[in-house]
C-alpha cells in the first residue's frame, strides 16, 4: 500500500513538472515577452552586482533569463540572407555562436544603462492558428519625454515561442545585421564576417 | 514672400536632381566621401562632444534637462502639426496641435510634457517626410560632420525648417545663437544612449548608423507601417 502511494505521488510530481513545462512553452506570446522582461528587470533592479555595474554578471543574468526564449540560428539566418547558403554547416554554427555572443553583449550594455524606466505593453489580439507574430511594448523614461516603441517579432517553434528580431523605434536589428554581414562578407568571405565578428566580441 | 517662392522653387529643384543621380538599389552613392566625412566626424564625437555631453549631464539635473528636452520638443510638434497639415492627414494634425496647445498652456511653455502623460502621443512629422509624401526620392544619403546621418530629402526639410523656425525672428543676436546651441546641445543628448548602442553593437559603426537612419526614417514616412523591404542586391 504504502509503496503504491510513493509511487502515485512520484507519478503525480512528474506529472506536475510535464505540465508546468509544456504550460511554459505554451505561454502566449505576449504574457511570455511580459513575463520575461519583468524578471530580468526585477533582477536588474534587485541583484547588487548589476547595479554596481558589474558587466561579466550582468552578462550571466542575460544569458541565463534571455538568451533561452531567443532562437539564434533563425536570427543568424535572417542577418545573412542570401549568404547563409554559402556557409558549411560548421561556418553556420560558429556564426551563430559569434552572433549570439555579440547580441547578449550588446543587451547586457543597454541594460546596465537601465535606471527605473517603465515598460509598457500592449497585448495581441489572441489567435490560436497564428506562429508569427509581432509583440508590441513601450519603454516610458522616468523623467517623461517621448516614450520608445520596441517591438518583438516571435515565431513558435516546437520548444514554444522563440523570439528572432527586436524593432526599436522602426529599427530592425536583424536588418541592420544584414547590411553588415553582407559587406563583411562581400570584402573577406564567411570566413571574413567570422573573424570580424571574434574581434569584436574578444 | 517672392523670394520664399524662389527658395521651394530651388530646393524642389534640387531633390528632383538628387532623385535622379540615385542608382535604384544603392542609397548612398557618395559612400567615399562619406565615409571620409565621418573619418572627420567620429574622433570629435568621441573626444569633444561626447565628454561635453556627460559633463551637461552631471552638471544639469534631470528635471532640468528634461524640462529643456520637452521645451524643443514641444516646437517640433508645433511643426509636426503644420506637416500634417501640409500632407493632408487631418487627424493627425488635431493630435498634434492638441499636444502643442496642452504643452504650451497647462505645460508652461512646453517644459512639462502634459499631453504624453495623458496618452496624446508625439506625431513625429517634419518636412522631410512631407516631401516623400509628396512624391521626391529619399535622394542620395549624407553623412555631415556634427550634424550627423541625413539625406539630400531630409536634409532639404531640415533647412525649410531653419529658416521658418521661430528662433531666427528673435531679434537679439546672442540670444538667438544661445537657443541654437542649447538646442543642438539637446539634440545631442537625446542621442548619446544610442551612441552607445552603436558602439556596442556595430561591426563598422557607419554602415550601421546608415541603415538604422533609413530604416528609422522609412518607419516614420509611413506612420510606423513601413512596407516590407527586399533583400539588398
């Protein structure tokens, strides 16, 4: 009897962990965009390495609450466009890696100058066929003045929604990337964009 | 009002022969030479303007330096709301006359920005956009030490805009050139955190500055629904 309880109570706990994870992976798009912003803020606010500005922490608590709901490969694919298919299949990952190291940089940058901005956002019209979709947020300064929209392009993907391009005040960052990649590629190759790419992240 | 006849005359001129010297995919046809002038650009940036602006920043209180901030911007919408007009988008126009008469009245001359803390957002118009409504190419891209991206279109509306700007009828000669230069100073701050974006992110910061100004003035062309844009050749 007693081992027919443990047992039961294991088989619940599982059960409870399965569903917690697919409930996390099922998140609408917009309550995952809102969820995650406001945790890595809260970390952001609470955490006093990151306000002393500690940038090899602050890089940690990207890497580990954001990067995991970004999907690199399909942001290294959008930036090289045309030129992801002449890449091999090693040049690929390594770009992706590169790449995905320079963003958590880039972020990890803007996100040491946060101070106690507000975020604002405005929630998608639910649709349960749609796996591309745009979630739309404000950034509003403390002090006033214009607020900024940034916007964040997700698409679902079997892991659950992943997000690919970040649109700050009508700028795509996955299309600037694009011009770049494709001037360093046009002066030196993969090969090329890849050493630039190591330089600027070393 | 003959001679402001000649200067539209002039500058529609001008942008007809800027649309047509561009190539079809290539924005910037001057690339050496712009690339030389932000050679010149980017070491007094980096060197004189930028600890100038962090020394304004320390020294100038917050409120004080938003005060001033909502101060232009509050004459920008005044002109955002005359483009409106002039691109004939008559919603717009009450939104952003709306702002300027909340601003200037409740918001004591446009130093508190009532009208975005009861949700009437910023139209964001100037002549630039009006004259892509209007018809003209964006023209070739130009970048100009100090003053920073632009092209020959935006460029032409920026200078529309100096010289029917309320400063210049200040009649006082160092009172008007002290505005000029607070304004520029504003301008400058309100970009410094991008600055830094850049060069965090960039691999070569002027292709990069490039293509966030077009992509940036594209999205404010079309009221923030720009078209999808192909693959560059």
């Amino acid at each position: 009897m007693m081992q027919m309880i443990r047992r039961l109570s294991t088989a619940l706990l599982l059960a409870t962990a399965l569903f917690a994870t697919a409930a996390h992976a099922q998140q609408a798009p917009d309550a995952l965009v809102k969820s995650v912003s406001q945790d890595v803020l809260d970390t952001a606010r609470s955490d006093p390495k990151v306000q002393a500005g500690d940038a090899a922490r602050i890089r940690e608590v990207v890497e580990a609450k954001l990067a995991p709901h970004f999907d690199f490969t399909h942001m290294t694919m959008l930036a090289m466009g045309r030129n992801w298919q002449k890449a091999s299949p090693a040049q690929q990952a390594e770009l992706t890696t590169q790449f995905k190291t320079l963003l958590v940089h880039t972020y990890a940058g803007a996100l040491s100058k946060y101070r106690d901005e507000k975020i604002e956002y405005k929630p998608l019209a639910p649709n349960p066929s749609a796996t591309d979709v745009t979630v739309k947020t404000q950034v509003i300064k403390s002090g006033g003045g214009a607020p900024v929209p940034i916007d964040y392009s997700l698409a679902k993907t079997a892991d659950g929604w992943k997000a690919y391009d970040i649109i700050v005040a009508g700028v795509s960052l996955v299309t600037n990337y694009r011009d770049e990649f494709n001037e360093q590629i046009r002066n030196g190759g993969v090969d090329g964009l890849i050493k630039t790419l190591k330089a600027k992240n070393g | 009002m003959t001679n402001t006849l000649c200067r539209m005359l002039a500058l529609a001129a001008a942008l007809v022969v800027g649309g047509c010297a561009m190539g079809p995919t290539r924005d910037d046809p001057f690339e050496p030479f712009n690339r030389a002038m932000y050679a010149v650009h980017e070491p007094i940036d980096t060197h004189v303007v930028r600890p100038f602006i962090e020394g304004y920043t320390k020294v100038v209180p917050s409120p004080v330096r938003t005060a001033i901030s909502n101060f232009f911007n509050n004459i920008d919408d005044l002109f955002s709301a005359i483009n409106d007009g002039l691109q004939g988008k008559p919603d717009k126009f009450g939104n952003d006359l709306g702002r300027v008469v909340i601003n200037s009245g409740v918001g004591l001359g446009g130093l508190i920005d009532i009208a975005s803390q009861v949700g009437v957002e910023r139209g964001n118009e100037d002549f630039g956009q009006t004259f892509g409504v209007w018809g003209f190419g964006q023209g070739p891209y130009l970048f100009i030490p100090l003053f920073g991206p632009t092209t020959v279109r935006d460029g032409s509306g920026w200078i529309v805009r100096l010289y029917w700007g309320p400063t210049g009828y200040i009649p006082d000669v160092r009172w008007r050139n002290s505005i000029y230069g607070l304004a520029a100073i504003d301008q400058r701050y309100q970009a410094q955190d991008a600055v830094s974006f850049v060069n965090d992110a960039a691999l070569d910061r002027y292709a990069f500055i490039r293509r966030a100004y077009l992509q940036r003035r594209l999205y404010l062309l079309y009221d923030g629904k720009p078209p999808p844009q192909k693959e560059e050749q």
